[in-house]
C-alpha cells in the first residue's frame, strides 16, 4: 500500500451508523462499527492520518484500502501539481 492520504475531493460523512465516501461519479458506504473496529482507520478516513496508520491486517480491511486505491481515492506522498514528461515516462 503506497504511503499518501485521502484525497480532499474524497467526501467522508460519518452518521451513527455508516460511513459514506463520495468521489467522482460513484459512492461507497460501509459500516461505522466497522471502520471504528480498524486500528488507523477512522483517522484515515478523517485526514488525520496515512493510509500507513491503518495498522489492521483483516483481508477486508486491506480490500476496501486497495479499493481506495485503484480508485484513484489515495492521494500518495510524492504527488506533485506538475511532472515534466521525462518524469511521467518514468512513472509510466
């Protein structure tokens, strides 16, 4: 899992009982008692923390973090506003 945070434009609202992420075209809801059951993961969710404090090792919890992930959801560390095109066919 690449070290970053959740995305700004990622909406987090948390109710007593779900907790829903929005983002882009789609939304994600689980369940509170849930995300409050994952080490790291609350504060993940919040932007108090790296997607590295969620220190859970439950295969669901590293699903839904993957999913973030592929989606786009996770901003990483060295994301910048800009790359020079050497730089991109270095990532690429």
């Amino acid at each position: 899992m690449a070290f970053g945070y959740l995305r700004k434009s990622v909406l987090v609202s948390i109710d007593d009982s779900v907790a829903k992420l929005t983002y882009s075209f789609w939304e994600l809801e689980v369940p509170r008692e849930w995300v409050d059951s994952a080490p790291g993961l609350s504060d993940f969710l919040a932007g108090r923390a790296p997607v590295s404090a969620v220190t859970a090792h439950d295969p669901q919890v590293t699903g839904f973090l993957t999913l973030l992930e592929l989606q786009g959801c996770i901003a990483r560390a060295d994301d910048r506003p800009a790359y020079s095109l050497a730089e991109i066919k270095e990532l690429y």
